[in-house]
C-alpha cells in the first residue's frame, strides 16, 4: 500500500510523534527514572533523595523535581514545621508508570544477555580490520 492510501502523511506522524516524544523524553530521563524509583515506596525527603540519587547536584534534583510535579507525576507537600519539612509522593498516574519502568527493567534483565551475546557478534563481523575502507 503507497504511502497516498494510508492517509498517513510525514506531517501527520510528526503532529501525532512530537507530544508523544516529549513526554518519553522527561519520564525516560536519566534523573526522573531514578527519582520514580526512589518515591516509589512513599513520601520522600528532599534531602532523602539528594542521598539516594547519586551523581546529582542539588540544582538539577530541584528543577526535575519541578518539572515532575508540573507534569503531574509528583505531588510536592510543604507541612508548616520550622524548618519547612517539604515531602514528594507519586501521583496515581507516576506509580502506573514506576510498574511500566519494573516491566521495562524485568525485561531489560532477562535479555541482557542475548543482547551482549548479539552486539559480541555483530562486532566480530563488523570490525575495522575485516571491512574494505
């Protein structure tokens, strides 16, 4: 079937991609994973999670934080101590996803192998060596 027949245009699949891909891109980051994980099992610290995430700077823990919450995916509660005790819990729709990233992480388990296996071979038959540049 042509590409005419389909209906289905490059501008069509860019509209429809785009919004998708935005948001793949902020939940499949490499610190809003971890921040998913680490407030899977109930409210967490901001401190906690500085702790816990290692590698992260404190600047880029609170704008992803930030970009979280704006996204619906972390609910950010102040209680009124002194000092401000701040707390951050998954929302319905982050827990469905931190279930989605185990599957993710399940699979990825089962397969590492296969897939180590796989690249093992394509490398040994694509090496520099053995192509003619």
């Amino acid at each position: 079937m042509s590409q005419g027949n389909t209906g289905v245009t490059p501008q069509v699949v860019h509209a429809q991609a785009c919004p998708v891909r935005e948001v793949l891109d902020r939940v499949a980051g490499k610190w809003s994973v971890q921040i998913i994980v680490a407030a899977a099992h109930g409210p967490i610290r901001f401190t906690e999670l500085e702790r816990s995430i290692d590698g992260i700077s404190r600047r880029m823990l609170t704008l992803t934080l930030r970009n979280l919450e704006r996204d619906g995916l972390l609910t950010r509660t102040v209680h009124p101590t002194v000092p401000p005790k701040v707390e951050y819990e998954l929302t319905p729709v982050a827990a469905e996803l931190h279930a989605t990233l185990l599957s993710l992480t399940d699979w990825a388990e089962r397969h590492r192998v296969t897939i180590a296996e796989s690249r093992a071979a394509y490398d040994a038959q694509h090496s520099p060596e053995l192509l003619d540049v």
